[in-house]
C-alpha cells in the first residue's frame, strides 16, 4: 500500500469533504471557497 497524494490529500481535510467533492478538485487550497459557497447555498 502507497500513499498517493489523494490519501494525503483527504487526511488533511475536515470529514465534511466526500470523496466526490475531491474527485470534484476540492482541495485544501480552495476548501474555505467551497465551503462559503456551500454555506451561500444551503
């Protein structure tokens, strides 16, 4: 077992991020974005 950069990737991020939402390009660089965003339209 390797770890790839998604595995890392993910274990940094709040558990509020699915892993659809990575396979969507959210990362830990545009997280708060998504999050506002997300906030904007619940």
């Amino acid at each position: 077992m390797h770890h790839t950069e998604e595995t890392i990737r993910e274990g940094r991020l709040p558990r509020l991020l699915t892993k659809s939402d990575v396979d969507r390009g959210v990362d830990e660089t545009n997280y708060e974005d998504w999050l506002a965003e997300r906030g904007a339209s619940a």
